[in-house]
C-alpha cells in the first residue's frame, strides 16, 4: 500500500463520472472538509493484511500535527501493481472502520468515480509526507514470548526486606510506584505527547525527519554538540576504566547460524534488508559484533575480565507505532555497549558490581540526582535469586533506595539477571537507561572460549553493559527533568558541562558589540554576543528562553571598571571579573570533556532552524 499524507486547511471532492461498473452510488454534489489529513491511497494486492499498519501510520501523523479528521481519497495512480477494484474498496473501509474506532472523524472520497477536488495544504515540514505500507517487520521469538510472560513483582528494600509490590508502604517513594504501576500495566503507547519534544524543538536542538522512517531524527548544531559530548564522555569514562573499544558494522547476515538462534533469544524488532547477495538485519546492539570477534580470539584466563566496547552509530529496533514517543523511544539510537568476558559467575558478580558503581557515578557527573532521579529495576530468574540473595540485596544497598523486582520462575531469555535504572517522566511513563545483564548462554552460542589454567577450554560468562543507556535517551532525560523543573516553579536548567551556549555577553546597544567581542576573548568556554538591533530587553527575554547560565549585559560601566553584571541563571544578577567567571565555569565543569560553540559567535549571523 501507499499513501501520501497532507494536512489542508480544506478538501473540496466533486464526483463527475462513474469510472467502473462497481463504483459506490452518491450523489454528484460538492463535498467540503475543513481542518483535515488527507490520506491519497493506492491499494495493492494483499492490502488487507496491512489495514492496521495502514492506520497506525495515519493516527502517527495525526497526533504529531494534531489533527483528529480525516479524509481518506481513493487514489489507484499511486501504485503500478494496484489490486481488484472490490479488494480496494474493502480495504479503504475497513481504514475507515479502524480510525471512527479509535475516534477519528473519518470520511472518504468517492470510489470507481472521476473527480474533480480543489486542496489547500498548509505550508510546514509534515504537511506532506509519503509512505510505503509493507508486511510487519520481523519479531523475535524472544519477543513474542516476552508478551506472554507471567512475572512475579516485589519490593526489595535497603535492609533486605523482600514485600510483595502490591503491599508495599509506598510512602515517601511516589516515583517508585509511578514505576511500579507502568511496569505492572507493560502499556508503553504514549496518548499525550511528552513536554521534551516541545522543548527539543524550542531549543532548537533535534526535531522529527518526515522524509525518514518514523522514529528517525534531524539532530540540528546545538543538539548535535550535546550528543557529541556525551559520547566523548561515555566512551573516554569506559576507555579509562579499562575497556578496549572497536568497531563493528551495522548489518549483519540474517541466516547465519549463530546470529540468528541470538535473534531469537533478543526482545526486539528488527530492520531487514535484501541487498543483492543476501538477507541482512540492522543490528540494535553491539553484541553480534563483537561476539564475532571474541569467537575468533585468543583469549587466556590472565585476560580475563575482558572488557570490550564500542558506540554504536547506530543500532536500531522497529519500536511499535504508539509507542514512539520523541527520544523516550525510537528507532535509530547511538548505544554505548559495552561486554565483559569474566572466567565463572564469582568474577561476573564483581564485575558487576564494579560497573553498577561506575554507571550510577557517570549518572551524576552527567547532570543527574543519584540515585532520587531514577528507579532500580532488578529482573531475575527465581533460581538465580535463591542462591545470590546477598549479592542482590548489596546490590539494592548500594542503591541506596527500595528497587523493583521482576522475578520469573523460569529462563525465557539468555540472561539471568539484569538491572536497570529507569528514569520516569512527566507522564509516568518510564525509560531505562543504564543495564546490565549476566549472560549464560551466548558463550556457547557464539562459540566463545578461553584456556584457563587448567590447559582446557572453557565458556565465559558474558556481561552486557550499556552504562548510560541510549545517547538520545539521555537527552530526552534531561530535558524532561528541565520540564519537572519549571511544573514546581524553578527555573529549567541543563548542566552546565553541556549547555550549548555557557555565556552570552549582552551589549545595551550597537556601539557596544566591538568591545563586547573583545570581552568575548577573555572567555574560555562557550560564548556568544547578541549583536542585533533590537531591544536589550528582548535580548535578555531571548537568553532567558535559551537558558543561557550566565548572562553578561555590557556597557560603559563594564567597561571602564571590569567588573561585569552577571545574571547567574537560577541565582540572580552578581558582580564578578572576567577571571573569576572563569574559574567558576572551571570549577563546575571539571573532569569533562569541551567542545567548541555550534554555531556563529554573533546571533545575527545564525540560521534559524525551527
């Protein structure tokens, strides 16, 4: 099937003639539609099967320009392959049944009739898309078993007190229950729309890319400096701590042995593709890779534990229409993945616990509250449970706070633990983003060995650690505590270390911005200068709405004394130097990494790209 979607101010449809004999009876009047989507539909055979893709796709378009009436319009011309005119017909009402359903107005355009239509279409990036409707991608048995899996949940305390969650004192811990409750509910489709992306937009940082598949981003110059930097971050925290980072390519054979028996093993959708020689998948970890690589190694005991990791630009997972949800969840991420290879269950257990250690640090030296702005989630086999009790309940006081516990009676996937911190959003919906997982199985999958001091071969346990979890997901993190920050009334603030602009210098008019320029190389971080002609009050607004940490206004005081007015966002205004704004960003920004400003130093000069 395809489709090409418009948002119109109006759709005007006029049936002039009947086109075949078993076109619909109407009446031969002029028909109006105000404020609609405008679905232009080829039908092709076999299109039954893709009604409900067919409509997720146009409720997906809906809720991102925010429009509930919709016209879908007969349109054979679309496609060279088009199906009977009786399947078409079926097809486009059986459309028109699933959206009244879930509450759209719903009309169509004549079918089998010439028509004469006049459109208005509204001028914006998702006005006018286009879309190839196609068979579901391939699902994993893993994740059709995940659907049906039946899991035990409980609370465990920081004294080891394992209660049963529904019996839980909740008191004081109304995020873990928020937890609790969306975890329990396994409802992950977003109804309303998360305030992140209304702020990565107005920030100017990422947006939707309509020519994409859904889920897929622009990353604008801003944005793109904050992602920048936190890969610096992750991969040069990792690299020091011992891991020995590679690269791995993005797609992967479909039918080799091992991979496959892995996919299968996964929760997660893939990208398939057919390239000329054969069937390949987009990776969504780095796990096939460097699992590869580990067969074909040499490894020894005394190298053991093996770290190995790489930055994937990028995996991917076809996440479900309803739940795309801005950068909570998409399809396209940059994952930091990185493996340990550990000789028995003992030394995977301290690794572990030594990577639980530096994930929740490289959490707080990102901008976050550890552990007050994210929940523990640990899920765990019942035998896996029974005989590492200690080691789990260490686990939950090293958190420092109650954690959720899934258990399963049995092994559906290839580990038997893993833990997660999960960040819950103004929305209560929650997203994980730092895991870690004790792997069982892929050893012998993959065919991985080492020589251990006895001369013979054996299987490592293998740990899977993403330790900020996706690199968007971070972001989207951020930002949603920013929105958490302005619902109590404070002022929405980023770290410091990643704010695209650190300080902007204001000059109270025109004949100011030469010497605001020569101020401007005594700053050693990001800073700009607002040179346009406009007024100084709608400067410092502007800055304001940018979140700009320091805002310097610059005038003849400033500059015949030194001393700068400096508006310290959260603070209010104080007197400094120079220097000792520097040594104050010095001191705030200490021990991560800097990148250049994104864009032109004076504001006149940038595109505006939102």
């Amino acid at each position: 099937m395809r489709i090409i979607t418009m948002h119109s101010d109006f759709l005007e449809v006029e049936p002039k003639k009947k086109a075949i004999k078993i076109a619909e009876e109407v009446q031969k009047e002029k028909k109006r539609f105000e404020q609609c989507l405008v679905v232009f539909t080829g039908i092709e055979q076999g299109d039954m099967n893709l009604v409900e893709p067919a409509v997720n796709e146009i409720m997906d378009v809906c809720k991102q320009i925010h429009v509930n009436n919709v016209v879908i319009y007969p349109w054979v011309h679309l496609t060279s392959k088009p199906s009977r005119p009786e399947e078409a017909i079926n097809v486009i009402k059986a459309m028109e049944q699933s959206l009244k359903e879930k509450g759209y107005v719903v009309h169509h355009a004549p079918f089998g009739w010439y028509k004469s239509f006049t459109i208005k279409v509204k001028g914006h990036p998702l006005a006018e898309l286009s879309r190839i409707i196609s068979k579901k991608t391939s699902e994993s048995k893993a994740l059709k078993a995940e659907k049906s899996l039946k899991s035990k949940w409980f609370i465990l305390d920081v004294n080891g007190n394992l209660v049963d969650a529904d019996k839980f004192d909740y008191k004081g811990y109304d995020n873990l229950k928020a937890f609790y409750n969306y975890e329990y509910s396994k409802n992950r489709e977003a109804k309303e729309e998360p305030p992140h992306i209304r702020i990565m937009r107005a920030q100017e940082l990422v947006d939707y890319e309509p020519a994409s598949d859904p889920g897929h981003f622009r990353w604008y110059p801003k944005g793109k400096l904050m992602k920048g930097l936190l890969e610096s971050f992750i991969s040069d925290t990792l690299v020091s701590a011992g891991a020995l980072e590679v690269e791995t390519p993005i797609m992967y054979d479909y039918e080799h042995p091992a991979l496959k028996k892995y996919l299968n093993r996964f929760p997660a959708r893939q990208y398939t593709i057919d390239t000329p020689n054969k069937r390949v998948f987009l990776r969504f970890s780095a796990c096939f890779g460097q699992f590869l690589m580990a067969h074909d190694a040499t490894i020894s005991y005394k190298n053991l534990p093996l770290w190995i990791y790489e930055l994937t630009r990028y995996s991917f997972r076809v996440e479900q229409r309803g739940e795309l949800s801005g950068l909570r969840r998409l399809r396209a991420f940059t994952m930091p993945d990185c493996h340990a290879l550990c000789r028995d269950i003992t030394q995977a257990k301290e690794q572990l616990m030594k990577r639980f250690k530096l994930s929740i640090d490289m959490q707080r030296k990102i901008g976050f509250d550890m552990p007050e702005d994210m929940e523990l989630a640990i899920r765990i086999t019942k035998d896996f449970w029974e005989n590492n009790k200690t080691f789990v309940k260490d686990l939950v006081k090293e958190w420092g706070k109650p954690a959720l516990i899934e258990m399963w009676d049995k092994r559906i996937f290839y580990f038997v633990m893993k833990y997660e911190f999960n960040f819950v959003d103004n929305l209560k919906k929650a997203a994980a983003l730092t895991t870690d997982q004790i792997d069982v199985e892929n050893a012998e999958n993959y065919d991985i060995s080492f020589v251990d001091s006895d001369g013979k071969k054996k299987r490592p346990i293998i740990l899977h650690l993403s330790p900020t979890g996706a690199v968007e997901r971070v972001i989207y993190a951020l930002l949603e505590k920013a929105a958490k920050q302005m619902k109590k009334g404070s002022k929405a603030m980023l770290p410091l270390w990643i704010v695209p602009t650190q300080v902007r210098i204001i000059p109270v008019s025109q004949s100011f911005v030469n010497d605001a320029l020569a101020l401007l190389e005594s700053i050693h971080f990001r800073v700009d200068v607002d040179d346009r002609d406009i007024s100084l009050s709608k400067k410092i607004r502007d800055a304001e709405k940018e979140w700009i940490p320091f805002i310097v206004v610059y005038g003849e005081q400033e500059k015949s004394t030194g001393v700068l007015s400096v508006r310290v966002r959260g603070e209010g205004e104080k007197k400094m130097g120079a220097d000792e704004l520097n040594a104050i960003i010095e001191k705030k920004t200490k021990g991560m990494p800097f990148k250049p400003l994104p864009l032109p130093i004076l504001l006149s000069k940038r595109p505006i790209f939102v």
